[in-house]
C-alpha cells in the first residue's frame, strides 16, 4: 500500500456502500501506511450498526475507524463531516439505472447536490482537506440515462472547482459495472439460478465493461497519491458478453442442468454496448501507471494521447471460459460475505 494514506484523515461518504467498504478494506489492510482514522460517514444506520458489530468489530477497539449518521444533500451534514479531515472519498451515489430513471429529481440530490455542497463547503475554508476523490461510472460517458447524467454532471462540478481552488485537488474515477456491489445484476442472476429459474436477459448481445471492488479500491488509492487536480481518470477493465456472465452463474449453481434463459429486450435508455470514453475525452488523455487521465478542457494538451485502451466495451471482448473463471471468483467473494 503506498504511504499516501499513512495519518491522513480520511472521510468515506456512503462508506458503508460495497466500494466504501472495499476502500476502507484496501486502507487498513497495511499495518505500516494507515490512515490516523477514516470516518464512515452514509444514511444507513442499520447497515453501519451491522458493520460496527460484525465485520469491523475489532478494528473498532483500535480508534482507526469512527462512524456519522447523514445525509450527504444535507449541507450542514457535510459541513459538520468534514471537520477533522484531510481527504475526502466521495463514494455516496443513487446507482440504480432503473430507478434513476423513474426517480432523477431523487438521483440529482444525491449524485449532484452532493458534490455541490462538498465543493461549496470546502469553499468557506474553514476544513484542513486537500484531496477530494469521487467515484463515477462509466454510465457517465456519453451518458443518456438520468443515472449517468447525473454522475456525468458530478464529474462537472469537481473539474469546474479545480480551477478555484489552489489547495484541494480534485478527481474523479470511473469504473466499470462492479459485479460484486449491492444491487448488481450478478445477484439477481444468482438468485435466478440457484432456484432454477431462467436467467432474464435484456439481449444476448450486449457487452459491459466489469471491475472488481478490489480494483475500485486500488484506483482511489492511485488518486489520493497521485495526479493533478482536475482529471477523470479511467482504469482500463474487461469487457464481457452478459450472457456469458449468465452462464457462468448457472454453470456455478446448476452444472448439471441446461442452461436456461428468458431474453426481455433492452430497457429504455439501455446501451447494446457501454464506453469508458469518449473520442473526445480519449483525444485529451494521458496514460501513466495503467490508468488514462482526462485533461480538462481549461489546459492545454501536450499532443497525441499516450498508451491504448478500448474505447467501447464491444472492442475486446473476454472469452467465455475467462469469463466463467472470473464470475465464479465473485460469487464465491459474494458467497463468502453471507457467511
């Protein structure tokens, strides 16, 4: 683990999410470079009281880890939550796209007003952070959904706050769909094959791009260490067929059963195929250390982009036979986490 994190102060909104968690995991796990204390900062009090007696109960007695109840569109909340702190994760996020769909006034207070109230907070002075890393989703590329838009919209606002403030930095990661969080759609095609039933697809053809929590987790590290203010950075991932995400899972629970499936059609606002960049973005990159940094478009470029990478998640598709090994993988993290 670099020592960017060692006695940093560090404050995780939605931190009790699936890559809140991954981050904090990721943070403690080097005895040598840990943060002074990160405080979780979500909503959820259930889930923090859960996390407080079960998976972080030891960690607790060493005072690395504190907890806060709030609502991250609440401005005093993040007003009061960033006391103390030197660097902010900023991973709360409405990340559902069909509910985003059906609610975006809900998604705009929690992805945008959010990000608002982090960068006019920060503006008062009053708060010792210099770091803020917020976690975005290739859903903002090109977006067209009121889940990437709003998440697009957020990447705006903390690129626009880097050329106003001179002590804070200011990123953005996008990750590809994490198969392991809350909500994914790999669950409910777990739980479609463990009873047997056909595994709903919305197309045979479409594609994804798909990282792991640990990669999230090992990109807001890179962020917190490195880069100027300003960038979007993109994380090269694999790209995989969904069907062969749904075969695997049926492979996993049903191996001696044919596989079975039930195609529903694409959903409104549903891309055959995701981007993790635009030509536009790509044109402005710079490569270093495997991940591809967007330049704002308030700097200048130095040239031709550096490095390659697939633009499209149709462009380099894994095979089936890697896509079962890595499915298989994250139902047994995902199986081992219910135990």
């Amino acid at each position: 683990m670099p020592a960017c994190l060692k006695n940093q102060r560090i404050l995780v909104t939605g931190g009790t999410g699936s890559v809140g968690q991954a981050f904090i995991d990721c943070a403690l796990a080097d005895q040598n470079n840990q943060p002074a204390y990160i405080t979780v900062l979500s909503r959820d009090e259930g889930k923090q009281y859960e996390l407080q007696i079960n998976k972080y109960a030891d960690v607790i007695k060493t005072d690395k880890l504190k907890w806060q109840i709030g609502d991250v569109r609440d401005r005093q909340t993040i007003r009061t939550a960033l006391h103390g702190h030197t660097v902010v994760v900023h991973a709360a996020a409405m990340k559902h796209v069909p509910v985003c769909e059906e609610f975006p006034h809900e998604a705009v207070k929690t992805n945008v007003l959010s990000a608002i109230n982090i960068v006019d907070v920060l503006g008062e002075g009053r708060s010792e952070v210099h770091t803020v890393v917020a976690c975005s989703t290739d859903k903002a590329c090109e977006p067209i959904t009121a889940m990437g838009i709003s998440k697009a919209m957020m990447e705006k606002i903390f690129v626009a706050a880097s050329m106003r403030f001179s002590g804070v930095r200011f990123n953005c990661i996008r990750y590809g769909n994490l198969l392991e969080s809350s909500g994914s759609v790999l669950h409910l095609f777990v739980k479609q094959a463990k009873a047997a039933e056909p595994i709903t697809l919305t197309s045979d053809q479409a594609t994804r791009f798909v990282s792991t929590l640990e990669e999230s987790a090992q990109a807001v590290v890179y962020l917190i260490g490195t880069q100027p203010s300003g960038r979007v950075v993109v994380k090269p991932c694999a790209a995989v067929y969904m069907q062969d995400v749904a075969m695997a899972v049926w492979s996993y629970f049903n191996p001696n059963l044919p596989y079975r499936e039930q195609l529903i059609g694409l959903r409104p606002a549903e891309k055959l195929h995701e981007g993790l960049m635009s030509q536009v973005e790509w044109d402005r990159s710079c490569e270093n250390m495997g991940y591809h940094a967007i330049i704002p478009s308030h700097e200048e470029t130095n040239g031709k982009p550096t490095g390659s990478m697939p633009l499209t998640s149709d462009q380099e598709v894994m095979d089936a036979k890697e896509t079962e090994a890595l499915v298989h993988r994250l139902i047994g993290n995902i199986e081992s986490r219910r135990l």
